[in-house]
C-alpha cells in the first residue's frame, strides 16, 4: 500500500508540473485572447459608421505588418490614440469611435496588436511594445498628425501600452486617459486566478505598469477612470496608479457600479471625459 500511494503522489505531482509548464507555455493564449470568437476572421470598418478612414499597414522593427484605421478630420486639432483592451478586435470598438469622432470632433487613430484582428504575427509584451513604438514613428512622421495634439486612450490593457508610450513618448503626448489598467500582470493573477496565486512568478508577460508610470512626464495631464466593482482588475490597482503618477495635472473619477466592461457606459463618463478635455486638449 505504501508503495501504491508513493507512486499515486509521484504521479499527482508529475500531473501538477506538467499542467504549470503548460500554463507557462500557453499563458500568452490567456493573456491575448486574440483567437476568441472569431475576431481573427472579420474585422468590422469604420465606413459602416459612416466614416472617413483609410486603412494604414504599419512595419514594425522586427518586420511585423500590423493594421490600423486612419480616421482624420480635418477640423480637428486633437487626435485620439485607442489602445485597445485585450479582447476582440479593433472593429469591437468602433461605435466608440464613433462617438469620440463626433462629439469631440477629433481625429482618432486605432490599430491592432501583432496577433489580432488582421495583423500578423503573436502577441506579446515585447512585440505589443515594438507595435506601439511603430505606431508613434508614423504618427509624428506624418504631416497631417505631427501638427495634432495627441491624446492616449487606453483601456486595460490599453492602459498598460498608454503608460508606456506616455513614458517613452512623452515629447509627443498631450495628454492620457486610462480605464481599468492593472499594476502588473502578476498582480492580476491572485484576483482572477486565486489557485495560482503562488505561480504567479511564472508569468513572463509582465507590463509592469506601476514601475513605469513613476517615471513619466510630471507636466502631462491624466485622467483615471476606475469601475468599482471591477471583476478582473481590482480597483486598488487604479487607486495605486493614481498615487504613482507623478503628474501635477491627474485627476481620478470612480463609478460605484462600474464593472470591468461595463464602466464606459456609466452615467457620467463621457462628461468627465469632455470636462478633462476641455481643461487640457
């Protein structure tokens, strides 16, 4: 019996190594759900919502081809930079194009991460970063955007690609939105995951946003927006961000019923959003 049981717990533990080197592997499946529901197959366009775009296919350093959307008008002196959660595609997202097209009467830019929609490659933090830096060397090589004021807009983990363009870019920011952004990968892993709470070293896709955000621009205006019962991100993440920033010009605004998806609709939103503009862009 005592043998039978040595090798029953040789094979559990055999079964647990293997099903945590499985999760390392395949932790980028996790953490760039790109592949769910179809997003990979169809991409909506912004001519449906009877806008003006043209489609822009970006090289990145390593050679990567990502797509974006283009929508400029000509009116406009501020250009919005969407930075897209971790889900769905670029097309999910443009209802709220549209709306930022025409009640702030902006330009926006949006793009797909390597890996989503019909960009190519596999994402990663690494590569999304690289995506980000491509993405800043066309918009301040082009005549038409380079005389744009440019506001970051990142939500999740958007949020997390903003603060790294903020700290990098910050020369040519105007200003930063973020909704529902994390300190870190790993710090996300206990909420969501508790089981794995004590793996979380593994996790190699890091986006340490709470290290990089201490080190921005302290004249760059920000606005936190922050659902407070946000299922996936805990909202102390947003509060901790909000401490970190070094800017003189933040601000933070919570939603008692905001969920982690679910804030951008709460009453109030957009008006705090056009109050932050009004007083900065």
């Amino acid at each position: 019996m005592f043998r039978i049981f040595k090798v029953l717990l040789g094979g559990a533990a055999s079964a647990a190594g293997l099903s945590l080197l499985a999760l390392y592997a395949l932790q980028n499946r996790l953490v760039y759900p790109s592949w769910a529901q179809g997003a990979r197959k169809y991409v909506d366009t912004p001519d449906n919502y009877g806008l003006p775009y043209v489609e822009r296919h970006l090289k990145t350093t390593d050679r990567v081809e990502i797509r974006a959307f283009d929508i400029r008008r000509e009116d406009s002196n501020v250009t919005w930079l969407i930075l897209c959660p971790n889900a769905g595609n670029i097309g999910y997202f443009l209802p709220v194009v549209e709306l930022i097209y025409r009640r702030f009467n902006a330009s926006v830019f949006i793009y797909s991460y390597r890996g989503y929609g019909f960009s190519q490659g596999s994402p990663s933090e690494k590569g999304l970063k690289q995506d980000a830096d491509a993405v800043m060397a066309f918009l301040q090589q082009d005549s038409f955007y380079k005389t744009q004021k440019l506001l970051l807009y990142g939500r999740s983990l958007g949020g997390a690609n903003a603060i790294y363009i903020a700290g990098n870019y910050s020369h040519a920011c105007d200003g930063v939105i973020l909704e529902n952004t994390f300190l870190s990968i790993p710090k996300v892993i206990p909420h969501i995951f508790p089981w794995l709470a004590r793996f979380s070293f593994l996790c190699h896709e890091r986006w340490n946003s709470e290290s990089e955000i201490e080190h921005v621009d302290p004249t760059l205006p920000w606005l936190f927006l922050s659902g407070k019962k946000d299922e996936i991100v805990p909202p102390k993440h947003m509060e901790r961000l909000y401490k970190l920033c070094p800017s003189e010009k933040k601000s933070i605004v919570e939603f008692p019923n905001g969920c982690h998806n679910d804030t951008i609709v709460q009453e109030g939103y957009w008006d705090k959003v056009e109050e932050f503009v009004r007083k900065y862009m």
